[in-house]
C-alpha cells in the first residue's frame, strides 16, 4: 500500500470501531513476528484508516505479551504514518475524574517483561524520547475531543505499569 493511512490501536474494550466501514482485514508478515491481530482497513466518516485491536479482538493477548514491535513494524508496512493509540487507564489527579479524556504529551514506561526497542541483533541505534508524541497530532486529537463534547485534557503523563496487574499503591504515589 503506497498510501498514508491513519492507523489506530485500540486498547482494552476496543476491539472494533463503531461507525467504521471494512474494507478489508489483511494479516501482515514482520521480522518480528505477527502483530496482535488482523489489520482492518476501513473507512470512518470518510477518513481511510487502518485500525488494530492491542490485545486481539476479544482480548486474548495479555499485555506482557502483546508484540508492540510487529504492531507498529506492520503499520508502518501497510503505510500508516501515524497513529493514534487508545487505552483504558486509572488516573491520579483530582481534577481528572473517570470519564475524562488525556492527551499525553509524555511516558513513563515501567514495564520490564518485553523488548522496547526495534534495534537489537547487531544494529544499535540510540533513539532520543525526550519528546515522544507528535504535538500536531496531539493537538487535532484534543481539539476534535472538544468539538465533540468530551472532558478532555492535553499534556498529561502515561504511566505504563507491567500488567495486567493494577498498581500497588505505593507505584500509584511514585
């Protein structure tokens, strides 16, 4: 596929999109092995987009072992030029209750089970993540948020825990 698609991953509970019209689901070959599930490509209020449930569709996959390298190896094979990651998470200030919807603008990763880089088997590449998201992208995300309605914030922390185990409580005060 040599056109720029949308892709979007879907975390826990989205495990299809309403709305979005199939195309065509295809299964994509990586050097990393196979991504959690088929590739739907699929339009969505007229936008083509390409959409992957993380945990497979009716979440088998636990999250130790969902292959983020053949997931996001894949869509950038299919043409995917960003992507929009969903996921379904506890939060730890007041002012943003359940229900409400965070842009981040940064991570923290806390997990210690899988491999968090593409680069391993005799390539070292040193990759800066001291901006990991796209502003542009982050910013069409809470503005569309907005429009729609939804209590949205931008600019907040994921914090990704080794799961599928909640956090204790004294990682939810670190």
């Amino acid at each position: 596929m040599a056109e720029k698609l949308l892709g979007v991953i879907g975390g826990s509970g989205l495990y299809q999109m309403k709305g979005l019209e199939v195309i065509e689901k295809i299964a994509v070959d990586t050097p990393f092995g196979s991504p959690s599930d088929s590739i739907i490509i699929g339009k969505l209020e007229g936008v083509k987009l390409a959409f992957l449930p993380r945990h497979g569709v009716g979440h088998v996959i636990p999250p130790s072992e969902i292959n983020f390298r053949a997931n996001i190896f894949a869509m950038k094979k299919i043409g995917v030029e960003r992507i929009i990651s969903v996921s379904a998470v506890g939060g730890m200030k007041e002012n943003m209750p359940p229900g409400h919807f965070v842009v981040p603008h940064q991570f923290i990763d806390r997990t210690y089970k899988r491999i968090s880089t593409f680069f391993t088997e005799g390539m070292v590449g040193h990759v800066s993540m001291a901006d990991p998201v796209c502003l542009a992208t982050a910013g069409t995300l809470f503005n569309a948020a907005q429009k729609a309605g939804a209590d949205v914030h931008e600019g907040g922390t994921y914090i990704c825990i080794e799961g599928p185990q909640f956090s204790s409580r004294a990682e939810s005060r670190l």
